[in-house]
C-alpha cells in the first residue's frame, strides 16, 4: 500500500485527491491547504484527513501530488524531497532553471522518483501520434481558453503553451536553434496571448499558438511529414490522417483510441513508477526542458513589449 497525499486542493489538485482516493494500493492519507476549510471539504468528500501545514502530514507519506501555485513548487518540493519521499509536481515544474536543477539533483542523490505533471503526455491520442510521427518538418499547435481567472499568477507561456512545448520537444529529436515570439497582456499583468515559432536543427519548425483569451476552447495538434498530415484533438483524443498512397491519391483516415481520463492515467503510472523505482515518462530532466523554452518564449514576448 503506497501511501499518499496532496498538497493544495484547488481546481486540479481536488482532481489528484478524488483519482488517488478511488485507487486500488493507495490510501489517500489526507489533503492539504492553506485554506483549511477548503482541505477540510475536499477530505470530507473523499475520507481522508484535512491539513493546513504539509508539514503535519511528512512523516506520514510514501510519495505526493504537489498542486500548489508555481512559486510556492521548488520549496514544497525540496521539503518532501529531503524527508525521502517521492513526488509529483504539477507543470511548470518550477518558476527558475536553478530550481529546476536543484529538485532534480536532491531526487537523484536520494534516488526518488520526481515526476512532473504534463498530463497531455497520458492522452490517448498523444500516445497513438506518437507512434505515427516520423521526422516531422512542420508541427502546428494551438491551445486557446476562455478567461477564468486562475493560472493567471504565471505567464500564459507556463500556464498552458509549456503542455505543447513538451509534446514538441519529446516528437522532434533535434536540438533547438532558433526561438522567436510575439504576444499581449490584455487582462493581467502577464502574457496572456503568445505567438512562438521554434527551428531545429534537423529543419523542423513547429509553430505554437496560445491564448487565455479565446472564446471557445481548442486543443489541437497538427504534424506535417513525408506524404503524410497528422491532426490531433486533444478533446476528442482523436487523429485524422492524410496519407499519400502509391497511386498518388490521398486517403484519409480517423482514429479514436478508447478514451481515457489523462490526470488518472498520469496518476496511475506515478504511482507505477513509486512502487517499481522506474523512470517516469515525464521526469524533472523533461519537465525542466519545457520550462527552458518557455521561459525563453516569455522572455522574448516581454523584450517585444517593452522595446
């Protein structure tokens, strides 16, 4: 029995309590928050114990799910990782590189398991198109929301473009050589629309739209190869292709894998992961990659602003 916990309990981390409480060899020990009233509803809604300080609750955890807001990742990370226990960290894995490389460095002296939360990873549809690319030359990504008010304490660059940004990176084996972006603040004091476009070396460019600002919500993923075109729904966690057959026509195809909740999905693999020291398929290395090319993307949409 893999004992558990989940540190912050808002609008995601109520989702990583409600999945851990429904598991088999888990025992959701309890909930955490600075709003206690609000540990305590999630915990009365999923039979565990509420907590105000995480530290009440160290001592008494194999691994946690740490949803907290960004800036508070690389302290509650260090914390549990220097009391041995493993971790998942919710994207983006922290606010710094150096932070970055400090929780990865204290997991791999530790040997624990220190996974990030890129949950996209864990679509049925990323996993099928995955299988699918082959070396891609051109990937288009648009992720775009209605204003909601939350994540807004970040860039839109590290709230929701760093999910495509780490499908990208993990589809194009190629080092980067060139990073250019354009974006807005319109209703924060952060970028809450950005443009990038991303060239490898090996020639690929990839092209990613993000913006908070939408009026419909689109997740979506196209891929341009030999004799081949690859769109991906991340909602519908469905592909339609476009393959050039031997006669020149172009056939077209969809597939729908059997549809599976990610968060679960991602869950059910950390806790995989805890109980067989294996490698998780989104570590801190992959987690701060994403992160380094988010904030270079915000770094340049900030330089554009103020220039």
């Amino acid at each position: 029995m893999i004992n558990v916990a989940v540190i912050g309990v808002g609008s995601i981390g109520m989702h990583h309590a409600r999945i851990y409480a429904d598991m088999d060899d888990v025992k959701l020990v309890g909930v955490v928050d600075i709003n206690y009233d609000r540990a305590h509803e999630v915990a009365s809604q999923y039979n565990c114990h509420a907590y105000r300080d995480y530290m009440e609750v160290i001592d008494t955890v194999d691994a946690v799910s740490i949803a907290v807001p960004t800036t508070l990742h690389f302290e509650t990370g260090m914390d549990f990782l220097k009391h041995n226990k493993c971790i998942l960290l919710e994207k983006p894995i922290t606010s710094t590189i150096a932070e970055a490389d400090s929780l990865i460095n204290e997991a791999e002296k530790r040997n624990l398991i220190f996974q990030v939360g890129h949950l996209e990873r864990f679509n049925s549809g990323v996993s099928l198109i995955s299988n699918m690319v082959d070396r891609p030359q051109f990937i288009e990504s648009q992720r775009l929301s209605p204003f909601l008010g939350r994540g807004i304490d970040v860039d839109v660059t590290l709230d929701l473009m760093i999910h495509d940004i780490d499908i990208i990176l993990s589809l194009v084996n190629s080092e980067i050589s060139d990073i250019r972006a354009t974006g807005a603040k319109v209703l924060t004091e952060n970028i809450d629309v950005a443009h990038a476009w991303i060239e490898f070396e090996n020639g690929c460019i990839a092209e990613a739209v993000t913006s908070r600002m939408a009026t419909d919500k689109v997740r979506q993923l196209k891929v341009f190869q030999h004799n081949a075109y690859l769109s991906l729904d991340y909602q519908r966690q469905e592909i339609t292709t476009y393959m050039k057959t031997n006669n020149g026509t172009v056939q077209q195809t969809t597939e729908r894998p059997e549809e599976k909740e990610p968060l679960k999905e991602q869950l059910i693999s950390f806790i995989d992961c805890v109980k067989r020291s294996d490698q998780p398929l989104v570590s801190g290395h992959e987690g701060k990659e994403a992160l380094k090319v988010a904030l270079k993307i915000s770094g340049l949409v900030n330089h554009g602003l103020t220039a």
